[in-house]
C-alpha cells in the first residue's frame, strides 16, 4: 500500500481533482438540503421522457475537438457535489460545466476503467492495469497487487453497509475495510470471476455479475445468494442493478437484450421479463447485450452498444434516436440537475440536457429547411418555408391539406394572423400573390389581377381600421373588404417600391421600410422620408416594429439596430451586433433581437439609455438549434411563446419564463490556494491558512450543466466592498494579494439574467491567521514604544533646546546684570557721598526677597532693579547732589526728583518693564507720605516696597564723608520704630529675621557709630 500526497500540477483547475469530495458535505455552498424531484423536473432526463412540460432536449457530445482532451471515455459519474468525472484510458478527467481538467498521474491514477464516491465522499479510482487508488482532500493511496489485489485491472467499486469497499476485478473480488486494509473475498463460485457490475441496495447488500452469466449477492463479507442465468432461464446475464432506496428487487440485463425484474429473497419465482424493442417502431429493438442498467427521472434506463432506451410507467420502451453517440456505450449516470450522461469507450461523453428552446420541426418529424415565417391559429403551427408550408398539427404531427396542396412549393415570406383568424399568406414565387386562409378554412387569393401592385409579396399587416396592409417588391396595397383600395408605388411618389417591411403609426400614418431608400412615413398620402441624412446608418430597411410601452418605434436596417423617436432617428451605438432581423420584446422589460448568429437579451430600458448596457447571446451551444433565417417573421404569442424561423425549421422558446429559476444550483469551493499550497476545509467549516500567506486564490464553481449560463456575483467580504458580476462560463479562480490576517467570508451570488434580483446565495469562511505583527498586544506594545520612543526625542530635543536657551537666558541676565551694575556704578560716580550705595541696596534687596519666599528669578529681577533705583539722580545737578551743607526746600524738591527722571529713563526698556517702577517709587511710603505721587500700602509695588527698606537701612548703616554711619542696633530701633509707617512691616519683619541670623552687620563693625537719625528717616 503507497501513500502519496499529491503534489499541484501544472493545470491548477486540476487540483480539485484531488480534493476527492469528503469535502462535499462542508464546501458545497447554501442551503442543499432539499434536493427534490421538482428541482431535478427540468434536466434531460424528464425532458427526454416528457416529464418537463414545454422543455426539449439536446444531446451533446464532448471529444477532443470540443474541450474532452480525449475521445474514449470507459465510465462517467457525478458525485455529490455536482462535479462529472470521466475514466478513459488517457486517466481521469473532471468537468465542471464549463472546463475539463485532466488529474495528473502521480499517485497510480491513469487508465481508468471504475468510479465511485463512498459515503465518506472519498473517490475510488478502479483502473485498468494499476489497481485502485483512493483520493480524499489532496490525499491518495494506492493499493495494488502488493497489498492483496488478485488482478491489477478494476472494473467496477462498489459499499456495503459496513463501509467495506469492494473491487470487481478480473479475477474476482477484494475488499477494503474501514482501517483500510486489503481482505479477498473467498467463494469458489466467484474467486477468479470476471466481475462485471457491483451495486448496492438500501439494507447495504452488495450484487453483482460476473462474465460467467451469473448473479450473486454478498452480505456481511460473503457471498450468501448465487444465480446463474440459464439457471434463471434468461441466458448469461451481462448487468445487474437495485434502486438505491429498494431493498427487494433487482434488474437484470442479459446478452439477448432482455430486461429482468426478480428477487433474490424469492430466488426469481417472481422474475418478469421484456424484451427491449421501441414501442413507437418494434422493429427498432436490442438483441445484443445490454452494458448498462439505471433509474433517472422515474424511470428505467437501459444501454447497449448502440442504443439508449427508457421504459415508460406503462412498460414500454423507448428508443432515443439521432444521438451524437452509437458506438461502444458503457455507463450513464445522472447529475444533479436530472441530466443524463453516456460514456462511450470510442466517441467520447454524451450530455443529455433540457433545452428550453424546443425544435417543434424536429419533434414533429420535418425535414430540415429553411423557414421564413411562423404562425399559430388554434394550436396548429404553420411554417412558411423556401419550398412551401408545412404545418404541425396540435397532435404535433405533420398535417397535409388542400391549403398545402394550394401553395405547393411556393415561398412563403410571410404569415400573419388577423383579429378575425384569418390567415394572410405572402408568398414570393409561382405568380400565387397574397393568400388568404379563413377561418372556415376557404382559400382566396390575391393577385396584380386583384389590384396588388406585384405578387412577389413580401409581409401583411393589420391595421386598427381591419384593413390589411401588404408589402409587395412594386409598392404597398391596402386592402379592405376583399378588394384593394389604395395603392403606394412609384406612381404615387414611391422612389422605391420595394416594401421590405410595413408599420402603422399611433395616429394611422404608416411606415415603410424600403430596400435602399430608408423609411417612407405616408401621413393623409403625403409622403416624407427618412433617410441618412435624417441619421440612419443605411437605407436597407428589414424591420419597423411600433413599441407604445416605450413610446418609439424600433428600426432594424442593414447594419446598425435604431428607434425612431418623436421623428428623430437615435442608432442605439452600444448594441453589439449589427446584422439583425427582427425583435420582440417580453413580459419583463426584455428586448429579444434575433440577429443572423443568434439571439441577443437585453433590458429595453438600458438599450435605449445609450450607455453601454449588459446583454445575453444565445447560440447553437446554448441551445438553439439553428441561426434565425434573415428577414424572416416569428410568431410571438400572448404566453411569451416565441416560435422562431430557423434556418433548418422552427423552435420554440418562451421568451417571459426563460429566465425564470428552476432550481439552485451548486456553488462550490472544493479548496483555496496560497502560495502554492492547498487548503481544504476542516471541522469548523472554514478553510485555514497561515499569517505567512500573500498570494490566496479562492478555486469557486458555480457548477450546472444546464443550457442557460447563469450571472455570477462574488465578494471576498472584509476586502472588498464591491461585487464582480461575470458569467458562468466566464468563471476562474480569484487572486487576492496581501490579505490581513483575520476572518473573511466569501460569498457567491446567481443574479437573475432579466430582473438582476439575486436569486441564490451562499458563502464559506475563511481565516487567516494572524501575524504576530496583527495582534492587538503587538500594537499596544510597538505604540508603547513608540510614544516612549517619541517622549525621549522631545525630552532630549526639549532638553538641548532648553540647555541653549538657559544658556542665552543666561547670557542675556548676565549681559543685563553687567550692563545695570555699569549704570549703577555711573550713578555713584554721580554721587561722591553715595559711592557703593546701589550695589549694597541691590544685595539688601536681594537678600530680603529671598527671606521673603520669592525664588530665584525673583530674587535677580529685583537685584537688577535695585541697582539702578537712583538712576534719576544723574539728571539732579551735581552742585545739589554732592551740597555738603543742608539743603534748602528748593534744592531738597530737585534732590526728589530723581523718582520721576529714572522712571522716565527706564519705563521704555520692554525687555524688563519693572526696572522703572523701582526707580519711580522706592521712596513711597505704606502711609501715603512719601513721594513722587503719595502711594499707600498695597498700592506701592513690591519691589519699590523691598527696595525702600534695603535703601533706608544702607543710607543710615553706610559711612559718609561728612558724618559716621549710624550704630547698628540704633539703626534696628529705628526701623522698627517706622515699621508700617515708612517702611512695610513685613519687609521689615524680614529684615529682622535676617538680623537675628546675623545679616546685615558688617564685619567690621565693633559697635560704633553715632545715635542721632540721620537722612532718609522721617518721624511720624
């Protein structure tokens, strides 16, 4: 036994590939729990068998001209989550609806011969000489001969209801148990067997034939049941299968074509049997073996080598004819939508799908050709082709009559309806001019003998008066009570007489579109045209068609889709075809424009918006079995129901329910991808990848094998807001780039095609783990950092900065303080009996603010101001500055001055606004004597009022030329005794303090000097 795990191939759609489909039950998106037999109503099954009311079928066959990369198919199998897988000898294939990826070899997977999903959704691959491989979630093991198989070639797989997995091979049977060991299953009845078929019934009892004719049944390991097939008496027995959901019967097919029903439990006493022959042609039978028994849509299928049949309810059968495949057929299987699939080992696959475009000429047994015209009276159809009519009765068979017989092979351009069921025929060859078919089956004809202006007619139509309107290749006829009234050709101011189509107006007037002179509007006979000059794009005019919801008239010429609009002509620019030939619009805002490739769809409103709209094509591979017919006319009914002339026979197709929902289809993520590695889902139900991840691809299918091809929208939620809208066969995987680590949901969307209404939606979870750079913490940490980081640049940036601006301030102080003690030192040069005396005052100064609480900036900015406080006295006179005697009133008056003039002097210096006001008012006096303006108290500033007593007690205290200084004790009565008067008393009080620690006496003072008060001292 060889485990591999499978490593990515170069396809990488090919990955889901080994994903297996254990994944089925977690990855398949939305809700698909019910998986009912109405959802399965529309697939080729029902259709085929007539189950799906108005819904054909179409057989398609896939081969190596078409995508298969292969044309020999040995089995085909749709697992549970809606993928189809195909075994050939070329390996193993997956299709989901829109590409085929080939599996790659490694792991033993080539040459496949068996397919078959367990109920743990794990695929085993039987093969034809490599034994059998298991594939689960990008896993595979691989068991040959070495681990017990008795023949390396598998034919077919099959589960018991102990989860034992049993391989028919070539030489008998083996099986594998639930730890996955190899056991062979030992009866000598069935040892070295050729297994052909194992199947299972509900109670998970395995049957199977083998190539000795036989039957057999194994239950718990064993086989417990064997029946030969002429013990039976129906011959070698060459197929064998149970309903899955019975636990009775089982159905044989023998290698005469007989089709068996019997119980094992009552050893076929009960055994029926038919013989294969197609009840509609018994001549039409299998008498060869049959390969293939199975049950879709109710009913039996059965495959030979060439034939596909199904019996009816009634015990009939019936033979599909004109298949793609009729050679080698091997096995069918049913997708998940109710379609059909047929192997065949030398064409390739066949799909058998509902079609919602239903060949009505082919179901009814026409020959192809080429229709002009279709028409529906009282359920019978009547196509007007190149060689005649033909008609389908509402038995859906061809009808002959004398109307057929009338028109033989004439071509018929047109055929039209009136309100009074009449039928007008336009026919274009054999001289027969415009026929009219009652509705009591009379034949009239009308002719150039009747008045018409030619008889190659070309279209009819009626206008709101009853009258018919005929387009003819010489003019226009109207006609009215049997005879024609009025005539518009050249004679009537026609330039061109070729009426290619006819319209009637709101108002009565009509429209004419002419082979190569644009449009004639004929309003009371007085003819206008429209040209290209009036802004058509060419005057080959095939179709004017009158839409009043939308209150235009369309225009389809040679080369371009237009409207005509309140007479102005608008070519709709953004349509993207331009050999068109007609349109119809729907019940839901839906312009339908048959055009000489297809069909194209798209919302009238957008068309006629001018900008670039949306729109959908519908081609042979959607279903169409043929291009429309140019210049032809289809019948539209009053239900929606669009019968189109094709160019090998009408279809149907019912234009309001064509985009109606049927049932949900299976959106899928089997794995994502990131940077190269594969990630499956795991318990929690989302995929997992690591935080190292940059480049996710999210591998998304919406997988149907339908023939419309639904809008798909997606959005990896929590990266994107916007949706992208793209259409199913235009799918791939999606990349994104540079996910954050963290939850994120993809979601898919089916968008009805007509309304946009979201119609399906479903999504998956994805996590990304997260770096370690994503966590909350992390962030917290490198924010923490960071500011901490941030706080220590400013602090060291703030603190240079402060260094140099301390530095300045410094600088600046200094150069203030030199400059002051200059001034100071100029004005005791004044003064000869003062000398020293504003240094001292400034030190007091300094000394009593600091006692006083102030700090340091304080302390300096006072000690400064202190020093110039008698800058005024360079303005007194020297002769009374320096007068040794006492002075006179007068001279005393000048000596106060000195307040004023340094206030004056100092009050313009900005850089330190105080130095004035210590100039000005050191001689003021807390009891509003002193001077220059007789301040008290408070009203003195406080420097003035420190400073007042620093000069007061340096003018008693400081030695004179003329007189000694006081004695120092006497000097401390004295300020006390003027404490409060003169001098603040909490300054003072500071002064004391200092005193008491022993400031202010100078060092060499013994205790002398005088005791009377001297200058600067007024009593009270």
């Amino acid at each position: 036994m060889k485990r591999d795990f499978l490593k990515p191939i170069v396809k990488r759609c090919a990955w889901a590939l080994l994903a297996g489909v254990m994944v089925i039950n977690s990855v398949i998106l939305g809700d698909e729990s019910d998986e009912s037999s109405e959802s399965r109503s529309i697939g080729g099954a029902a259709a085929v068998t007539g189950q799906a009311e108005g819904v054909d079928y179409s057989a398609i066959l896939y081969d190596e001209s078409n995508g298969l990369p292969t044309s020999d198919a040995n089995t085909v199998y749709a697992t549970s989550d809606g993928f189809i897988w195909i075994g050939g000898y070329s390996g193993l294939i997956r299709y989901d609806g829109t590409n085929f990826s080939r599996h790659s070899s490694s792991g033993g997977v080539a040459n496949v011969n068996a397919l078959y999903e367990d109920h743990l959704g794990r695929i085993w691959v039987g093969t034809n000489d490599n034994g059998v491989v298991m594939l689960e979630k990008g896993h595979s093991m691989h068991f040959t001969h070495a681990d017990g198989l008795t023949s390396s070639t598998i034919r077919t797989i099959s589960e018991d209801g102990l989860g034992n997995v049993y391989m028919g091979t070539t030489q008998g049977i083996c099986y594998i148990d639930s730890e996955m060991k190899m056991h062979r299953l030992h009866d000598i009845r069935i040892s070295n067997a050729y297994i052909i078929r194992l199947i299972t019934d509900a109670n998970g009892n395995v049957y199977g034939c083998a190539r000795t004719g036989a039957c057999f049944r194994i239950r718990d390991g064993k086989v417990n049941a064997h029946f030969s097939g002429s013990d039976l008496g129906i011959g070698d027995i060459t197929d064998i299968y149970t309903k899955p959901d019975s636990s009775d019967k089982v159905y044989l097919g023998t290698s005469h074509g007989l089709f068996c029903e019997g119980s094992f439990e009552r050893r076929f006493a009960d055994l029926r049997k038919w013989r294969v022959r197609d009840a509609d042609n018994p001549e039409n039978r299998i008498d060869t073996s049959i390969n293939w028994i199975t049950y879709a849509a109710d009913r039996f299928w059965v495959l030979s080598d060439d034939k596909v049949t199904y019996l009816d309810p009634e015990g009939k059968f019936h033979f599909l004819e004109d298949l793609p495949v009729n050679s080698s057929l091997r096995n069918m299987t049913e997708d998940y939508e109710g379609n059909l699939w047929v192997s065949s080992a030398r064409q390739g696959v066949m799909k058998i799908v509902a079609n919602k475009f239903s060949d009505v000429s082919e179901q009814a047994g026409l020959e192809p050709s080429v229709v002009n015209t279709t028409c529906l009276r009282d359920g019978t159809l009547y196509i007007g082709t190149d060689s005649g009519l033909q008609i389908i009765g509402t038995d859906q068979k061809p009808v002959t009559n004398k109307l057929t017989e009338y028109i033989g092979d004439s071509r018929i351009r047109c055929i039209m309806k009136d309100s009074d069921d009449n039928l007008w025929i336009s026919t274009y060859t054999n001289d027969e001019g415009l026929i009219c078919y009652s509705k009591n089956n009379e034949i009239r004809a009308y002719t150039t003998e009747d008045g018409l202006p030619s008889n190659q007619t070309r279209g009819t139509k009626e206008a709101k008066d009853g009258s018919i309107l005929v387009a003819t290749n010489l003019g226009l006829a109207v006609l009215q009570d049997g005879k024609v009234k009025k005539v518009y050709d050249e004679n009537a101011g026609l330039r061109n007489s070729v009426i290619l189509t006819v319209e009637e107006g709101a108002n009565g007037e009509l429209y004419l579109g002419t082979d190569g002179d644009g449009i004639y509007v004929i309003e009371h006979d007085v003819i206008k045209t429209i040209r290209r000059e009036n802004g058509l794009t060419s005057d080959v005019i095939m179709r004017i068609k009158r839409d009043d919801e939308n209150d235009v008239y369309w225009v389809i010429s040679s080369n371009s889709l237009s409207y005509l609009k309140d007479g102005e002509v608008h070519t709709v620019d953004q349509f993207p075809y331009s050999n068109n030939y007609d349109i119809y619009l729907d019940n839901n805002g839906n312009a339908w424009v048959l055009a000489s490739n297809g069909i194209y769809v798209a919302n009238v409103k957008a068309i006629l918006s001018g900008d670039e709209f949306e729109y959908f094509f519908y081609d042979i591979a959607c279903g169409l079995p043929s291009s429309p017919t140019g210049n032809s006319y289809s019948e539209l009914t009053k239900d929606g129901v669009l019968y189109v002339a094709t160019r090998t026979g009408a279809c149907r197709v019912n234009i309001n329910q064509y985009f109606e929902k049927t049932h949900d289809i299976r959106l899928i993520v089997p794995y994502i991808e990131a940077d190269g590695n594969y990630y499956f889902q795991e318990d929690d139900h989302a995929f997992h990848i690591p935080a190292s991840s940059r480049v996710v691809t999210i591998y998304g299918f919406a997988l149907t094998y339908s023939m419309v091809n639904p809008r798909i929208s997606y959005c990896l939620e929590g990266f994107e807001d916007s949706e992208t809208m793209v259409d199913k066969k235009d799918m791939a995987e999606v990349r994104y780039t540079n996910l954050k680590g963290g939850e994120y949901k993809f979601c898919m969307s089916v968008v009805n095609a007509s309304t946009k209404n979201v119609q399906q939606v479903a999504s998956v979870k994805i996590i990304k783990e997260k770096a370690f750079y994503e966590w909350v913490w992390f962030n917290l940490l490198c924010l923490c950092i960071l500011l901490i980081l941030a706080w220590a640049l400013v602090r060291l940036y703030i603190g240079h900065r402060t260094k140099i601006y301390k530095q300045r301030e410094q600088e600046g102080k200094t150069f203030v303080r030199e400059m002051t003690e200059a001034f100071a030192k100029t004005i005791d040069m004044k003064d000869r009996y003062t000398n020293g005396h504003s240094k001292r005052v400034a030190e007091y100064t300094a000394m009593l603010t600091e006692e006083l609480g102030y700090d340091n900036e304080t302390v300096e900015k006072y000690y400064n101001i202190a020093l110039l406080h008698d800058i005024g006295k360079i303005g007194v006179p020297s002769e009374v500055l320096n007068k040794p005697d006492t002075l006179t009133p007068e001279e005393y008056d000048i000596v106060k001055s000195h307040s004023i003039l340094g206030y004056n002097v100092l009050k313009d210096i900005s850089i330190m606004p105080e130095l004035a006001i210590g100039a000005g008012a050191h001689h003021e006096r807390p009891d509003g004597k002193g001077y220059p303006r007789g301040l008290k108290e408070d009203q003195i500033p406080r420097v003035a009022q420190i400073i007042a007593v620093a000069d007061t007690f340096d003018a008693m205290y400081s030695e004179r030329p003329y007189r000694k200084r006081m004695k120092f004790e006497k000097i401390v009565e004295v300020m006390i005794e003027v404490s409060g008067t003169q001098l603040a008393s909490d300054v003072v009080d500071a002064f004391l303090r200092l005193v008491e620690k022993g400031e202010f006496r100078a060092p060499d003072d013994e205790g002398e000097g005088v005791t009377e008060v001297i200058d600067n001292i007024e009593k009270s």
